[in-house]
C-alpha cells in the first residue's frame, strides 16, 4: 500500500478529508519519531510498541572487494507487535 493509498483508506474509513487524513497521520509519525528520539516508548494496545535500539559499531565488508569497512554506531527504529495483533496475522497459531 503506498502512502497515497493509505491516506484514500483513512479518509474513507473516517469519513475525513484526504487532507485532514494526511495532517492526522503526518502528525502521528512526527510524535513518533519525537518521542523515541528522546528514549521513549510509544504503544498501542492491541497493535504494538515503537521504540529504537542501539546498534554497536561494527566491522563489515564490502561484498564487491571483500575489503573490510567500519560501520558506526547507530540508533535504529523498532516495532514490537502487540500479542493481539500477533494472533490476528496467524489464526491458526497458538
């Protein structure tokens, strides 16, 4: 689905205007990425958690020399699913 899809479902669904649909969702990921840039958690019950994780620096290769490269440390996003969102995706799971 891309963008433009999700803001015509959302519009759709709440019965909003595709403008209003795409303020709301812009200012929903803006909080996002505000909150988890100062260490927060943002959750939502029965969908999931957005957090970051700390990535160590490492030593990788490029895979056309084989020459060893340094990669830096990094801070990367993380979404947990919620146990209920996991159980809708596989219904036949236990």
């Amino acid at each position: 689905m891309t963008k433009a899809e999700l803001i015509d479902a959302i519009a759709d669904s709440a019965g909003v205007s595709k403008a209003d649909a795409e303020r709301t969702v812009q200012a929903f990921f803006d909080i996002v990425v505000d909150a988890t840039k100062k260490g927060g958690k943002v959750a939502w019950p029965a969908f999931g958690s957005f957090s970051t994780t700390e990535r160590a620096a490492r030593t990788g290769r490029n895979p056309q020399t084989g020459e060893e490269v340094q990669i830096k440390a990094s801070t990367a996003m993380k979404f947990t699913a919620s146990s209920s969102l996991k159980s809708a995706l596989n219904p036949g799971k236990k």
